[in-house]
C-alpha cells in the first residue's frame, strides 16, 4: 500500500511539473543532459583544483533547479501570448543548453583536454541567437506589447 502511495504521489508530480515546463521534449531532455554533463565536468574540474567544496556542489545543483525555473516562467509566457510554438520555452531552453554547453567546454579545459575551436564559436552565436530570435521581432505577434508606449499608459511613469 505504501509503495503504491509512493508511486502515485511520483506520477501527479511528474506530471505536474512537465505541465508546467510545457510537455517533455527533444529540447528538454538536451537541456537535462548538458546539465548534468556540466555538473560532473564542474565536479572533476574542482578535483583537479583540489577545491571540492559541498556548499558549492550544492549551490551548482540549486542553480540548475533554477534554470527550470525559469524554462516555467518561459513555457507561462508561451501560454498567456497564445503562442503555440513554445518560442519563448524552447528558446530559453537553447540559451541554457549554450550556455551549460560552454561551461562544460570551460571544464574539460581545465582538465588539459584541447578544444576545437569551431565548436565554441558554434556554441556563442547559438547562445546569442536564442537570446534574441527572430521570432519575436515578429509585428504580428499575439499580445505583443509597444514598450515605447507601456510606461505611458496610466502608471505617471
């Protein structure tokens, strides 16, 4: 009986949060493994440093709970504009996914390993892309505010 509550409990929560992330998809799942590739690539960088530290390893994970924090945040945006494109989770999810990927580049680095260039020329103009896509300069776009005119509209700003 207790392993059935267990399970059920598992199951409602799962589902919850892969709601809330906007469903479970390629871009997630890359984004779950380039975190944890970073993770471990922190960690054995930290052994060669001789500088593990179990608050910063701890820090290092709340940080990566914070990423899907904020993929949420995107994937309620996506909702509230009726974007049903998932721009703003997916390019969210790319921005992280460079970045942890650069991070990782920046570890394995530091363990004496050589990098290709190209590889982390490839990975800064992906992070800067989905930093700023195309897709939002869109006029047609949904809900799209005039942030020229937001602060006029009846805040004396």
């Amino acid at each position: 009986m207790k392993e059935t509550v267990t399970t059920t409990i598992t199951a409602l929560g799962t589902g919850a949060v892969t709601a809330l992330l906007g469903g479970w998809d390629m871009a997630l799942e890359i984004l779950l493994i380039v975190m944890a590739l970073d993770y471990i690539t922190g960690v054995a960088s930290a052994f060669k440093r001789k500088a593990v530290s179990s608050s910063e390893g701890y820090m290092g994970l709340l940080k990566k709970a914070s990423i899907f924090v904020i993929i949420i945040l995107a994937a309620q945006l996506d909702r509230i504009t009726g974007n049903n494109t998932q721009v703003f989770r997916n390019c969210t999810a790319f921005f992280f996914v460079t970045n942890d990927a650069l991070s990782v580049l920046e570890n394995v680095g530091e363990l004496g390993v050589s990098l290709p260039t190209f590889l982390k020329s490839a990975l800064i103009k992906l992070r800067d892309a989905n930093d700023h896509p195309p897709e939002l300069d869109d006029e047609d776009t949904p809900n799209k505010v005039n942030h020229e005119t937001a602060n006029d509209e009846g805040d004396g700003k």
